[in-house]
C-alpha cells in the first residue's frame, strides 16, 4: 500500500512543472510567447514564436494555437531570427470573429522586439502567404529590426492582406524612420513619409533649399539655407542697383530714393521720374484702346450723353427735378412751360403746382385783376364786325353778317328776343300786343309805360311798318 503512494505521489511530481508551465488561461486556439529565444530547434525553446507558427504549440491536450499569439505581459521578449518568419498556417481560421485570421500582439508586454538584423540583405525577416476570406493577418506591439526596411514584411502578392500598421520598424538603412530607405528616400535625413517634392527635382520639400524652383544641384554660394536658385543675385557694391547711391551718375538708387520729390519714383538707371498713372477705367484719363471715355474726360461723348463705368458713352438719363420743364415726379402737377394740367388763367409755380396768375383776379390771364376786358373793334363804325355800318347794321352789336329778320320788324334775328312775333288772322298784319293792364285802354305812360317806352323806340326806328294796337 505505501509503495501504491510513493507511486501515485511521485506521478504528482513529475506533472506539477508541466501544470505551472502553462498557468496561462487554457484556450486551445491562443498561445503566449514566454521566453526569448534565437531559434526553436528544440522542446526546451516551444515558447518561442517560431515554433508556435511553423509547428502549433502542441500542449498536453495536443491542440495547436491557431487564432493569436500574445508577448507575456509581464516579460520582456526579445526573439532573433536566424532566418525568414513564415506565416502561413492555412489551417488557421477566424474562429472567434474578431476579424483577423491571425493576431501576433505585443502591446502588453514591457519590451517585446523581433530582431531579424542577422539575415541576408535579401531575405524578408516576416513573410505573410495566408489567403482566405475569413480576414487578414494583424501584426501589431513590437519592435522589428531589419537591414533594409524593404524587407521587413513581405505579403506573397496583392492579395494578401496584412496589417502592420502597429509594428515600429527600425531599419539601418531608413534612419529617418520614415518607412522608406535611402536609397528610395527623396530627403533621408528628415522624415518624410509622403515623399512631397514640389518642383520635381527630386529632393523632398521637408529638405529642399529652394522648393518652388527646380535645383538639383541644391548650390547655395552663401551658406544661408537658402539655394542660389531662391536669391536673387546682388550687384556689386558701387553700381546703379545696390539700394544705395555712391556714384557720382546715381541720383537715386533703387529704395534709396530721398532725392526724388513727391510723385517720383528711380527708375532703373538711378534717376527720378514721375510715377506713371495706372492705366485703368476710372482714371479719367483715356489711355487705352477699350475706353471710348474715362469718367471726367468725355469729350468723345455726343450731347446728352455722359461717360458709364464701363468707360463707354451712353444716353443721359433724365433730370427728375421741379423745374426741369418736364413732369416726370408723382409729387408734380405741372413743371415750368408744362401746364397741361393747369386750367385756364393759372400758371405753374415754383412749386410744381398750379396757380392764378399773379395779380388775375377775373381768371382771364391779362393781371390786370379786374373785369373780362372786351377788346375793341377794329372799325368803331362797325362794332361788331360783320361788314355793315353800325347806322345800317339791324343788330349791330352782334355779328349777324346775314341780317335775318324774320319777323320783319327791322330788328335782327340775332338781337330779337320774338324772332317770329305775331300775325293778325283777318289781314296778315303784324301786331305787336302791348298790355297796359289799365281801364282807360292803351296808354304810353302809368302803369303801362314800360310798353310806351317799347312804343316810342318802334316810332323812331326807320322804315317802321304800320303797327295797330289793340286792347287785350
């Protein structure tokens, strides 16, 4: 029975190393990079990162890890290669649907680096030939150092996809850290991973002594940072063009210009000249071919026209103002001579409005303000104008050319209040029927004398025809 014991506890034994090896979380798709290593050619080195990608980590329960591989969080990590690291498990899958067939990660440990500087120029250090659509290979958390930074990591073609964004690669021949190698690198010693070379001549912008002009030749005779192609060449001390008048022939020179007056400026043979106007529209000079006009100088503008801001003629518009002669304002009734709207007898004010004439009273536009004036004949012997002499005329104070009298009475038409008057039935006499309105008959005075009067101008009247009178 003791023996059975001794048996059972020195099995214990012989499993306690194998169960504190892998104190790590069990999962049988994850493995952990422990210890560092420069190879894996034996069990005593199945930590390393070789052998868990080209091999699997065959654990007690031999299953291999195929979906991550983390850098222990509490170790420092340093692998070295002896040759090319291959990723190319195809029997890894993305199992755990975090989007990457496989994940390499050592951002959790205090040093994690991959040193592949011992390889040939030629050979990568990481090579990546896994394709499938499950994802892509995620590199990310540790320092590679390689020769050439070309060769760091090398996908088999286009379409494999690796993302190594997160690796800090450290090559001898990029000491800018750029990404690029001198030997591609259009500024080596400053960082310029966007290789920006604006006047192509193949030094980069970041390194460039004059990057707006082309100078691949980067000369800079004075040692000032700044390319002979970027400064402008000065003239020697002494001549005309040096910002500085020392000969006897410089008036002025260039800036120096004190002894100019002003509106001079120094031309370039150092002497003073008057500044010349800018020939633009709107300088009231025309002094270029597109101008007819120029603002004040229209004189090449008809009449009635003045000069736009296009320096071309064109029509005048109206003045809008009282007293332009013209109505042409909502606030205007009548302007100067135009008093369309204005009766008769009024004139236009200074106010655009309509008014009496000054002084005319009566309207009748003469100022005399007094009654309508009766303008006198031309021949007093004939008031009214009508050809007959006023002692022959039956009307003469109105223009009866024709004389009509129907009525015969020898009183015109036209001054006849009874043109037709009355006729008696028996004998065709005309009688004239005057009503005294009293008892005693017909009668030239009393209450009848309004009609004795009409009697005694009938009397008088020339040529009078015979009259009877009768009672009513």
């Amino acid at each position: 029975m003791l023996s059975k014991l001794a048996s059972l506890f020195s099995f214990v034994l012989l499993l306690l190393p194998v169960t504190m090896a892998y104190g790590q979380p069990v999962n049988d798709k994850v493995c952990y990079v422990k210890k560092s290593c420069d190879q894996a050619s034996s069990i005593d080195h199945f930590h390393c990162l070789r052998y868990k990608l080209e091999n699997g980590f065959n654990r007690p329960d031999k299953r291999a890890c195929v979906e991550a591989i983390y850098f222990d969080k509490d170790t420092n990590i340093q692998i070295t290669l002896q040759s090319t690291l291959k990723i190319d498990n195809q029997k890894d899958l993305d199992s755990d649907d975090d989007g990457h067939l496989l994940l390499i990660d050592g951002s959790e440990s205090p040093n994690a680096t991959i040193d592949a500087t011992g390889l040939d120029d030629e050979d990568c250090a990481i090579s990546v030939d896994m394709v499938t659509e499950e994802g892509d290979v995620k590199l990310t958390g540790f320092t590679l150092k390689v020769k050439k930074v070309a060769k760091a990591i090398c996908p088999a073609d286009a379409s494999v996809q690796v993302d190594y964004s997160g690796v800090n690669i450290v090559a001898t021949d990029d000491p800018d850290e750029d990404g690029i190698g001198d030997a591609d690198d259009n500024c080596p010693d400053r960082k310029n991973p966007a290789q920006t070379d604006s006047d192509g001549d193949n030094f980069g912008d970041k390194c460039d002594n004059c990057p707006t002009v082309a100078n691949p030749d980067q000369a800079d005779s004075n040692n000032d940072g700044l390319g002979n192609a970027c400064t402008p060449e000065d003239p020697p001390a002494g001549e005309c063009g040096d910002n500085e008048v020392n000969q006897d022939s410089e008036v002025c020179d260039g800036t120096d210009a004190e002894a100019c007056v002003e509106g001079e400026v120094c031309n370039d043979s150092c002497e003073c000249e008057v500044e010349a106007v800018p020939e633009i529209c709107g300088d009231n000079v025309v002094n270029q071919d597109s101008e007819i006009c120029d603002g004040s100088d229209a004189s090449a503008c008809a009449e009635g026209e003045i000069c736009n801001g296009s320096c071309e003629c064109e029509v005048a518009p109206p003045t809008e103002v009282c007293g332009d002669n013209v109505v042409n304002q909502a606030s205007e009734v009548c302007d100067g001579t135009d008093i369309t709207a204005c009766a008769e007898g009024e004139t236009c004010n200074t106010s655009c409005e309509c008014e009496l004439a000054p002084g005319d009273g009566d309207g009748d536009g003469d100022g005399d303000g007094g009654p309508v004036d009766v303008t006198p004949p031309e021949n007093p012997e004939d008031q009214d104008g009508d050809g007959h002499l006023n002692a022959d005329d039956n009307c003469p104070t109105i223009n009866n050319e024709g004389q009509e009298d129907q009525d015969g009475d020898g009183l015109g038409d036209a001054c006849d209040t009874s043109p037709q008057g009355s006729t008696d039935a028996e004998g065709g006499t005309e009688i004239v029927e005057l009503d005294s309105g009293s008892a005693s008959g017909c009668s030239l005075s009393g209450s009848g004398g309004g009609l004795g009067l009409l009697g005694i101008v009938l009397i008088l009247l020339p040529g009078v025809r015979r009259f009877r009178f009768r009672r009513s």
